[in-house]
C-alpha cells in the first residue's frame, strides 16, 4: 500500500516536474527531457527510487512517447543514451537507469553539480535499434 501511494506521488511529482520539462518530436515520436536538483523530491520517494536527495545533486529525467492509435502520447521503452558536460568540457558520469511505473517509462540518472554550474546534455533515444532522434539542451543549476 506504501509502495503504491508513493508510486503515485513520484509519478505526480514527475509529472509536474515535466511541466517544465521540454520536448522535441521526430514524427511520431516525442522525446520529454528535465533537469532539476534532486532535494526538490520528497524524501521517501527519493528513497523509494533510489535517489540521494542532496542540494549539489541533480536528476536527468527523459520519456520517450508515441502517438498511439487514438493518437494520444503513449510511453514507450526505448534504448535511451545521454552525455554530459559542463562549460569547461569536464565530462558528467550520466547513467541512466529505466523506471516502470503504473504504466509509465522513465529514464533517471542523477549527477553532482556546483553552484551556478551550466550543464550541456545530449540525449539520443532508439527504439529496436532504429534511431529515434537526439536533443540537445543546457541547464544552469542553483544551489542556494
């Protein structure tokens, strides 16, 4: 019951989280993609999920989605790769690790980050081998 309540809220969470997120098509597909401080998520969903809450950590957070048959967005797995770096070319470990939950697929990684640090990510999804897209995107973290 625990495990099902704080599914929800991780998902609800996310979800809001996506608000802010941005998104780029490739036909019929949609790759969603976020960046933002893991201490912004509750500390038992954090737990739940295996995040270390911390104000100099950060959560990578993509889906990927098709347009179904009734032509709402549906989630999908895919083959999902990211990489990342800072400004000075120093390179963040991005291990991305997929999520399944009431339906829904996530690909979350979390990383360190500094105080005003600008991160550069590029993200490539594939589905069956058959390449996707890649979206790049740039996310300044602040840490007060």
């Amino acid at each position: 019951m625990i495990a099902r309540v704080l599914s929800v809220v991780f998902i609800f969470l996310i979800s809001t989280v996506a608000s802010w997120a941005d998104e780029k098509q490739f036909g019929d597909y949609t790759i969603h993609y976020s960046a933002f401080k893991s201490d912004f998520l509750d500390a038992a969903m954090a737990r739940a999920y295996g995040i270390t809450r911390s104000k100099n950590r950060a959560v990578l957070n993509i889906t990927i989605t098709k347009k179904g048959k009734d032509g709402l967005p549906q989630p999908i797995e895919a083959q999902v790769k990211a990489r990342a770096n800072n400004v000075y070319q120093q390179a963040k470990t991005i291990q991305l690790r997929e999520v399944k939950d009431a339906g829904s697929v996530y690909y979350i990684a979390e990383f360190p980050v500094a105080n005003e640090e600008v991160v550069n990510f590029e993200v490539s999804a594939a589905k069956d081998g058959k390449a996707i897209g890649s979206v790049r995107f740039q996310h300044q973290f602040f840490l007060n």
